[in-house]
C-alpha cells in the first residue's frame, strides 16, 4: 500500500477507535494488527531506510526488469525478520534430530558388540548439535553425515555382507564419528569445525553406492579407499584447511606446523558429492572415483605423521598435479549428468545454499555486506544458512544471528549472486560446490541473456 494511503487509513482508523472508546468506555480498545508471517517489503526505497516497521504490511513492490545489482530496487529490506522460537533449531531439524536417534538407537543393539561404543558416541554428537547456539548449518552437516553412517550400520549387522566389505565399514563408521567429535571441540574454531562436517557429510554420501550389491567392483574399491583415505586426514583435523574467497587457505589449529597443510581436502569432498549422485554417467562416475582416490591417497600421506619430510615434500608436488585433473574432471563428470532446466529462482537457491554450506561466514558477510538487511548489519550473523525460492527473481535466505536468533530476509537474485561470484570463481565452481556448481551456471547463463548481468566468470568453461 502506498505511503500516502497508509497514513490515511491509520489516520480514520484512530478517529474510528476514539468514537468507539466514547460510546462504550468499558469495552477495550481493537487489538493492533498481528505482524506478518513474512518479511514485510520496505516503505521507503533502500538508500533512505527507516527506523521503524510500518503499522500495516505494504503490498510488495515490483521487481526491476532489468537488475544489474547497482539499482535501487537491488536492496533488500533494512531489517530481517526473525521467527517464532528464534532460539530453537527449524522445527524440520528437530524431526529429523529425532528420526536419526531413534534409527542409531535401534542400529545399536545388532551391531558387533565392538562397534557398539561407537554408535554410542554418534548418539551423543547427534544429541550435542540440537543445542539451539549450534548453527543449522553444522547441525544439518551431522544430521546427514549420520544417516549416511546409518546405511553402513545396516551393512554391517546384514550377515550376507562379505567380510572384508565388513572390516572396511567398520573403520570407516569408527573414523567419521571421531572426526564428527569436533562439533564439541571447543579450541577448532567456528570455520574450521564447519568445513570438517562438510567433509564428512560429503565423504560419507557415497556409503549409499558402496553397499549397493549392483555397484562395480572396481568402482566399490575406488570409493572405499577415498572414504577410508578422507576420514583419516579429517580424524586428524590436518589438511581441511577452509578456503578463503581469494582462494588461500586456512591453517589447521595446533599451532606454526599445521599452517602448510594441503587445501585440496575439501575439493576431493567434491568429488564424493558428485560421485555418489545417480545421474552421473557410469563412465564418468569411474574416471572421478579412480582420479579422487589418487588424490586422497596423497592426502592421507601427507597427513600421516610416519610420511618422512622428502615423502612429505614429493607428495606435495604430485598433489598439485593431481588435484588439477581431479577439478577438470569434477567438472566433466557433473557437466555429463541428465538435468532438468531449472526456473532462474530455483537455480540461484541451490547455487546459494551450497555456496552458503562450503564458504566462511566471515568471507559471505564482507561479500554481501552491502546486501543484508540493518538488523543483521547490526547483530552479526553467525550462520548464513541456505535459500529459498521467494518469487520469479527474489530467494528467501534464512540466517541464523550471533544471538543464536533465526532470521530470514529477501534478497534479490541479480545482486546476490554477482556478490557471491566474486566468493567463488569458476576455477573454485567445482572443487568448492560438486555438482551444485551446474545450478550457479545455470543462474549466471539466466543472468546474462533475459538481464545483461553478468555474474563474475562463471560462464567461462575450462580451457575456454
């Protein structure tokens, strides 16, 4: 509704409610109007916000035809809503908090009586993220990671499973749930602990394909050594360094001697992502496994305290080269997959959620600085969750602030996503998101031909 016309009404209302307490003096006055459900759209333009929120919900202003991230129109709203029961988990995260328990309670009691502490514990971590100060994303991150564990746990007490197939899934679930330990680590910091459950969440997703008796036997053995490779260097917490937006990396915590470990960790989590994902050709599916296993074997050497310093130094020169063929084929591996063209909202909600899960908040907040709304500005935000589709060129993003508040606010596709493109660029796409990276070029070809945008240089295909 029009400022003008707002006012008006506000106006005869509060003559209509004085003429009302007159008449009937006993009867209490009219209750104020509830706040909507979702976030209000701003009365006044970006550049010239307003302290407070207006009396009525205002009818949504249109979108620009032509966002190019510098129009007025770009902003979203200056303040962010926040939810009912701010301080608890999204209710969808306590059902499913409850579901994965209940499933490791029942998993439990018909594994090896060996493996029973182990299932004990993964209880216990699952339980530790339902703290409400947990941010969604890490929660989400042990949730899924163990659901995947849940798969080899049904494996494991299935008496048809080989025993070798066994022996491997059972070092597997014991080394993943202590490097899940670290949610509860105090001295990991924030950044590092949420890379390590997204190594873990990503790692553990091809334990699905691994116990399928119809997969490859060669192609079962490529898997089960990254797994068994990547869960042993996230056990230790070395070489699952964080990218940073300018693609350095950060160190490990333990002190000076962590500081040159490899980043190429959370790339070869990348590859399990698309790797385990059913609509990756069979062909390109073997190429990535074999190429991550070699590369998560240099990994494991690498991070292996017994690797002699020449070992050490050799296996980083071959490190380099390898990653570089895993990222070509990472993407030669996703780019084969069988998709449906999504709608522009939809594919820039995928893109920013997985951008969301793989980069620092510290890195998103001075990305988007001039994007989040004044509340968020203000308080901090602890945790950019993921997105949602709000309309043909608007997503919904939910963020939890360092109060440990949810919060979720609209933004508009054009400039998120040329804001999130310099976070990320196209030499990163593959190795940082797997096959999350087809929905960011699919946005930015969206961007390019109905707006003129241009969304960094994530058009620009390998040896284009």
């Amino acid at each position: 509704m029009p400022a003008g016309l707002a006012t008006a009404e506000a106006d005869s209302r509060s003559q209509g409610e004085d003429s009302a307490a007159a008449a009937q003096a006993t009867e209490p006055p009219p209750s104020p109007p509830s706040e909507p459900d979702g976030p209000s759209e701003p009365v006044t333009p970006p550049d010239t916000p307003s302290d407070t929120e207006p009396d009525e919900p205002t009818e949504p202003t249109e979108p620009s035809s032509t966002p190019d991230g510098t129009s007025d129109t770009a902003q979203p709203p200056d303040t962010g809503d926040t939810d009912e029961d701010t301080t608890e988990p999204p209710p969808e995260q306590n059902t499913q908090l409850d579901r994965t328990t209940t499933s490791l309670a029942e998993a439990k009691d018909s594994v090896p009586e060996e493996l029973a502490p182990t299932v004990e514990k993964l209880i216990d971590i699952v339980g530790m993220v339902a703290d409400p100060s947990t941010p969604a994303q890490d929660r989400q991150g042990v949730i899924e990671s163990a659901e995947n564990l849940s798969t080899a746990l049904a494996a494991i007490s299935d008496p048809d499973t080989p025993p070798e197939l066994r022996e491997d899934l059972t070092e597997i679930v014991k080394r993943a749930t202590s490097a899940l330990e670290v949610v509860g680590d105090p001295r990991v910091p924030p950044e590092e602990r949420s890379t390590l459950v997204l190594v873990i969440k990503r790692t553990t997703s091809t334990l699905d394909l691994i116990c399928d008796a119809k997969t490859p036997e060669d192609l079962r053995d490529q898997m089960i050594a990254s797994v068994k490779n990547l869960t042993y260097v996230a056990e230790r917490r070395e070489g699952v360094a964080q990218s940073s937006p300018a693609g350095e990396s950060a160190s490990s915590p333990g002190g000076e001697g962590r500081s040159q470990d490899p980043p190429n960790t959370l790339a070869a989590s990348s590859s399990e992502e698309i790797v385990q994902d059913r609509r990756t050709p069979p062909r390109e599916r073997e190429q990535l496994a074999k190429i991550t296993s070699q590369v998560s074997g240099l990994l494991r050497k690498i991070s292996d305290p017994r690797t002699s310093q020449e070992e050490r130094s050799d296996a980083r020169k071959e490190l380099e080269d390898k990653t570089s063929q895993m990222k070509d084929q990472q993407e030669e591996s996703a780019s084969a997959q069988d998709r449906p063209e999504e709608s522009l909202s939809k594919a820039a909600a995928v893109c920013t959620s997985a951008i969301f899960d793989s980069t620092p908040e510290s890195a998103l907040m001075r990305g988007l600085e001039e994007l989040v709304p004044a509340q968020w500005q203000d308080e901090g935000v602890k945790d950019f969750w993921k997105a949602e589709e709000k309309s043909d060129d608007t997503l919904d993003v939910l963020a939890q602030l360092r109060n440990d508040e949810r919060a979720h606010g609209p933004f508009e596709v054009a400039p998120l996503i040329t804001g999130l493109a310099e976070l990320v660029p196209h030499d990163r796409l593959f190795g940082t998101l797997g096959g999350s990276a087809l929905s960011c070029e699919q946005t930015a070809k969206y961007l390019d031909e109905e707006y003129g945008v241009t969304a960094g240089n994530w058009l620009t295909r390998s040896g284009a």
